[in-house]
C-alpha cells in the first residue's frame, strides 16, 4: 500500500539528473555511468553455461566489492596476505597488476570482508577506500599516487558491522562519507594531490544503530550545479561540491523510532525524484521513500511525495530504467514501481533458494538480472509482469553486484570473476 503525503509546496519542479559519462565501454563506479545499476546500450546473454563463459579466473583473498572499468581494464579490490589490494585484469582475464596498500581489516559479517568498498576511476586515476580506513589514489599503471588512513587521521570507525561505502568522483574532489555512532562526517580531497579541500560534520540523533551507514552518495545536479545526495543516519541531505554545506534535508524516516535500522542500500534517482529504502526488509520492517529533489532549507514537510511499508530493500540498491525503478528486497520481492506515486506497475517473487539477496540488480539489454547469495543469477524481461527468462547457477556465492560492459558481464562471485557474452 501506498500511503501518499500531501506537501505544501510542489508547483515548481526542478529538473534533477545524475550525470552520464556516456561512453559504453566504461563502468567507472559502483552502480555505472549513471548511478542507476544500468547499461542503456548493447546486447547482452541471458543464459549460459558456467564452464563455457569467455573465461573465468580465481581471485585471490577475500573481497566483496564490485569490479569496475575504464577502456581495456578492469579494476577490483580484496585482501591478500593480510593487506589490502588493489587488482588490475585486461579483457583476456590476464592479470597486468597488483598494489598491496596496507594491513587489512577482516569483515566481521560471513558474508562481508574489508574489501567491501568498490573503487571509482575517472580515467586517469584509480581511487580505492578499505575497512582498515586506507585510502588511495593510484596511476592506471598500479603506481601510488598518494595515500592516508583515514580512520587515523579523523577518529577510528565504531560501526557495528563492516564499511560498505565508495569513494565517490566529483570534478575536482574524491568524497568519502563516514557515518557511525561517533562524529560522523563528509570530506572532500583533491583528487590529483589528496590534500583535504573541506570536511563537514553529519550527525543525527536515531535510535539505535540508525545513525549507521553503509550507503554510497551520489553526485547529481542541483540548479545546473553538481551536489553530492547523501542517505545516512535517517536523513537525506543535499550538499554542496565546493564546500560541503548543506542544500537541503528531509528528515523523519523512521518515526516511531525502531531499533538496528543502519542505512545499507543507497537511494536511486529517477528523474525528480529519490527512490530511498529505509527500514528492515530481511526482519519483514521494509519501508521505501519517495522525495522530490530541489528547495532548500529543511524539505521534511514538503518534499516527501510518498511512502511504502509493505516493500523496501534492506541490503540492494535499487535500478533504474525507463522511468521505472525495480525494487528487489533481500528475502525475494520484487516490485516494478512508479518513482512519482510509488505506485507498483507490477509485483512479484523470485522462488525460494538457500539465501537472500545481497547484489544489487543490474539492467542490461532491456533485462535485469539479480544475482542471488547462493549463487543462482535470474534473468527476467522488462515488461507489464514478472517473467523468469532463465536461471543460471554459477557454483559459487554472489554478493558482488554484476556489471555490463559493451555485450559483454562482469559477475564477481566468492572466489572468481566471470566473463560472459559474445566473443569480439
């Protein structure tokens, strides 16, 4: 159901959009070029054989974060002999190199490491954060550029559970968001010299728990400006680039003030509008958000468009595509929903298994696909109703979320990383 709240003030829209890199053979960050889990071009398998994909290779250590890519390589972190590590693989599967950047710091969750943060790249640097709090820039050929411990430099992390969130690229800064129990803040660093450019304090009264975050912010466009969106301590906020301020918050998700609420699955953009999971879908509490974008000030009151209980992801961020975002909540549900109402277009189930859903949902050729823990990938079509097109087994636990790269996917599972689609 869908409970729509009345605002005050919503007759002049503002046209809000997450910037595009474009290029096709690109996936630079976490959720792609436009933050939204999706690749808009190119054909894509929707079965195949895991012992005849283009190749497979082992991955060394632990690490749960996301592969991402620039041109001709592919870049991903884990933990090897007890340090944090960056990898570097071509297209062929090859191995081109390895940095090791500092002691790790084990996952404590069984199905987390301290490799859960995924790098981001713009080109011309590779930008990587750890649970230990080491943080990095490094050349496309594995040199350091620079480097610091973060957790050193700002107060150690007091989280409960494992560091999910990404560095984040503006066009002059890298962006780190710390959000725990202890003071809690964003930070901007220079991307070529890593020199801090401004830190700001985020922190928010919650029950608890609430004040933990595991969400990654987005750069979007304020007033034709880039601004970071930050979801964290229940609290969406829209800072400014050049120096952190405060645009506007909106307030009050979790007002009965239930307990072990952490923010976990970042909001999505559709639009004018954030799609933003809160509460606990994997304890039957889902809750799911939609807030206008734009005004100023505290928005609490007059940007809340509407509100959902009965479905809302706990752990995957959901994907946009078309003006839909599909919702896939960690015990299954899956909803296709209207990011202006919160209406659901459609509504169904993905069958049992031997696990939840922990990767977030990747679209791709006009299908989605949603990677399962226990290893099974589902591949369903993008139309009225819910239809299974195939399920693959891939032998291994997933909680790394695929990606999609020029006909070809990148699946990143417990102990390999496969290569599927077409030879070129």
């Amino acid at each position: 159901m869908v409970t729509k709240i009345p605002t005050k003030c919503l007759i002049l829209f503002l046209v809000v959009t997450t910037p595009s890199l474009g290029a096709d053979s690109n996936w630079p960050r976490w959720r792609g070029p436009d933050n939204n889990g999706c690749a808009t071009s190119g054909n894509y398998p929707t079965e195949w054989d895991p012992q005849k994909v283009l190749w497979k290779i082992d991955i060394p250590g632990k690490g749960f974060s996301t592969p991402v890519v620039w041109d001709k390589t592919i870049y991903l972190t884990t933990g090897t002999e007890g340090m944090d590590t960056v990898l570097a693989f071509d297209w062929s599967g090859k191995q081109i190199w390895q940095k090791q950047l500092g002691p790790e710091v084990t996952g404590r969750h069984k199905n987390a490491s301290g490799s859960n943060p995924s790098a981001t790249t713009d080109g011309s640097a590779v930008f990587v954060f750890f649970k230990s709090g080491n943080f990095a820039a490094l050349g496309l050929d594995g040199s350091v550029r620079w480097k610091m411990n973060l957790f050193e430099r700002f107060g150690k992390d007091d989280r409960y559970w494992d560091f999910g969130t990404s560095p984040v690229l503006t066009k002059k800064y890298v962006v780190m968001a710390q959000m725990h129990d202890g003071e809690s803040w964003l930070a901007a660093f220079d991307k070529v010299t890593g020199k801090l450019s401004w830190k700001v304090a985020r922190n928010y009264k919650t029950a608890k728990e609430g004040s933990q975050g595991y969400s990654t912010p987005i750069v979007f466009s304020h007033k034709g400006t880039e601004a970071l969106l930050v979801w964290g301590g229940h609290h969406l906020t829209a800072h400014d680039v050049s120096d952190g301020r405060v645009i506007w918050s909106c307030g009050d998700f979790n007002p009965e003030g239930t307990k072990y609420w952490p923010s976990v699955a970042s909001p999505v953009i559709s639009g004018q509008v954030a799609v933003v999971p809160c509460g606990r879908d994997d304890r039957g509490q889902p809750r799911l958000h939609g807030i206008k974008l734009g005004g100023s000030g505290d928005i609490t009151e007059t940007h809340r468009l509407w509100k959902r209980e009965d479905t809302g992801p706990f752990i995957p961020t959901p994907a946009q595509y078309k003006g839909r975002v599909y919702i896939i909540c960690d015990r299954g549900r899956i909803d296709c929903i209207d990011p202006l109402t919160g209406e659901s277009f459609w509504s169904d189930a993905f069958p049992k298994g031997k696990g939840n859903f922990y990767s977030s949902p990747l679209i791709a050729g006009g299908h989605l696909y949603a990677p399962r823990e226990d290893g099974i990938v589902f591949v369903i079509g993008l139309k009225d109703k819910f239809e299974i097109i195939s399920r693959i087994d891939m032998k291994d636990q997933i909680i790394a979320s695929p990606i999609a790269i020029s006909g070809r996917l990148l699946i990143r599972t417990k102990h390999h990383l496969f290569c599927i689609g077409n030879k070129k």
